[in-house]
C-alpha cells in the first residue's frame, strides 16, 4: 500500500509551477538590478501565494472527491457513514426546505429532494449511484486550518485536530498558523492590498510548509477512513 493517496501525489506535482514562479523572482531579486525589478519580483510572490492558497484548497477537495469515489467503488456499507455525511451531500436541497416560508414552495422543495436525493439516503447497504462531489463539496473554500477541520468533519472525522497536533508535535501549532497565514495573505491580494506581498525567501517557506500540512492531512484522515470506513491509500 502507497504511504500517500494519489491525490497528494498530483498536489506536490503541482507546486512545480509555483516554485518555477518563484525561481523567477529569487534570480530576480539576486540581480544589481533588483530594485528596479521590484515591482516584477513583488508580482511574481503574490502570484505565487494566490496560486498556493488555491493548490491547497483544490488537494482537499479532490482529496474528499477520491474519499467519495472511494466509498462508492468499494461498496460501503452506509451504515458506517456519519449522519453530517447525508447533509453535506443534500444540504442545498435541505437549506432550500429550511428556508421557505409557504406551504407549497416547501411542498415543493420536498418533491425535488424525494425525486432527487431520497435513494441515497438508506441506512443500509451500498450507495446505488456514484456520490455527487460538487454538491458534497459545496461551500468549502479558503482552506485556513479551522475549515479544513470542518471540511473532514462532513465525514465524520472529529479527532482530525488531536490527531494532527500529535503527528506533528511541536511544530503542529507553526504549521497552522502557517497555513492561515499564506490563506490571509492571498485573502489581502485578492482585495487589491498593495502591501500584501511575499519575499522569494518567505514564498519557499511557505510552499514547503503547504507541503507538511497536506503530507499530514493525506495520512491522518487517510488512516481515519481505514480505520472506519474504506481505504483511501493503494
């Protein structure tokens, strides 16, 4: 069995374009010429980070994509699957129900989530169609720390906190605050702040630390999901 699933795999293959990004402007920076090229280096940081923020929310998705995949192909049993699961995969539909007001927009609500949604909702046996990723991973984005934890949650997982900080030990809290931070910085630059910007130096920094945050993630929910649902890992 692989020490890591595919989808961590295809995560670090795709820091190469942001190592290549930031290469750029750390042979830049290295230059006489540097300050005049600051506006180029400052540039190429910020895109580095926007793009790194966005390669860490992609892995958990896609990692929560394969989770699914994986539950399906291997013929879970849905008795083994936690009550937040259901929600998360009908929550449009349920909020859509929640919120009307009058007899017939609720009726009607109800109609399309029985029409729609009510087969996958048995207590036994396996899913009868593939899970549908977009509407289980709907309202995930801006991976700080504490949304990832709830992003696992939809699974069930309640221990992903406890878990981590014991893998990681003393450097568990650095790399969540690590992690909020490359978030907050590409929150910044994405609101047009001009002074929300990365050395080549501190962008390294940050796509290595990217690189134990979803390394610890992939194998503690990876062996989560063993010990409770389905293998994730070949």
């Amino acid at each position: 069995m692989s020490r890591f699933t595919p989808v961590y795999g295809e995560f670090v293959d795709r820091l190469d374009e942001i190592i290549l990004l930031r290469s750029k402007a750390a042979a830049l920076a290295r230059t006489t010429l540097a300050v005049r090229h600051r506006a180029e280096i400052s540039a190429l940081c910020r895109g580095s980070v926007v793009l790194l923020s966005s390669h860490i929310e992609a892995y958990i998705k896609e990692l929560g994509e394969h989770t699914l995949d994986a539950i399906y192909n291997n013929e879970v049993c849905r008795s083994k699957i936690a009550l937040p699961f259901f929600y998360h995969l009908s929550r449009a539909r349920i909020e859509n129900v929640r919120n009307g007001s009058q007899p017939a927009v609720i009726a009607e609500h109800m109609k399309s989530f029985v029409e729609s949604d009510a087969a996958m909702w048995g207590t036994h046996g396996r899913f009868p169609a593939p899970i549908p990723a977009q509407e289980f991973n709907g309202g995930f984005s801006n991976p700080k720390f504490d949304k990832v934890k709830a992003y696992l949650g939809r699974f069930g997982y309640q221990s992903f906190r406890q878990d981590f900080m014991r893998k990681l030990g003393r450097a568990a809290q650095p790399t969540i605050t690590g992690l909020d931070q490359i978030v907050d910085t590409r929150n910044s630059i994405a609101h047009g702040d001009p002074a929300a910007t990365k050395t080549p130096a501190e962008v390294k920094e940050m796509i290595e630390l990217a690189k134990v945050f979803c390394r610890t993630v992939d194998g503690t929910f990876a062996e989560w999901c063993s010990a409770n649902i389905c293998s994730i890992r070949k």
